[in-house]
C-alpha cells in the first residue's frame, strides 16, 4: 500500500512540475517555483525507492526466518532491483 501511495505521489509531483513549468514560461511562476516543484519530485522519487527497498528487504527478511529462501526469489528480486 505505501508503495502505491508513493507512486501516485510521484505522478502528482511530475504533474505538478509540468504545469509549474507552464507557468513559468507563460511568466506567472518564479524560477524558485521551478526548482521546489523539481526538488518535490526528486523527493517523491527518493521516497518511492526506498519504500520499494524496504519491501524487498523485509520480504527477504521474511522468507529467511522462515527458512523458503529460493534461487527463484532472489532472481525475482534481483529483476525487481535493476528495473
């Protein structure tokens, strides 16, 4: 769920920096305007990840202390990480 949440967070803050940019363009925003909006997004980005790292770790973390640790889940996870 809160990867989700991330997600979305991340489409509104792209969202928000495209009309930001819009804007300034048009001559209605500030340069400052620009770069928080950017500086959201790379916040979102970074938030995002490390929820996904997190959830790795943990399902990792799960599976090992229960003891079904499988070649094929640390592929599926080795996929999940260079995407």
């Amino acid at each position: 769920m809160q990867v989700k949440a991330y997600e979305q967070a991340l489409t509104s803050s792209q969202s928000q920096l495209e009309s930001t940019n819009t804007g300034y363009e048009v001559g209605v925003r500030t340069s400052v305007d620009v770069l928080n909006a950017q500086q959201q997004l790379f916040a979102a980005k970074r938030d995002l990840l490390q929820a996904r790292y997190s959830y790795l770790v943990n399902i990792i973390r799960l599976k090992t202390a229960s003891g079904v640790v499988t070649e094929a889940d640390l592929a599926d996870i080795n996929q999940v990480l260079s995407y």
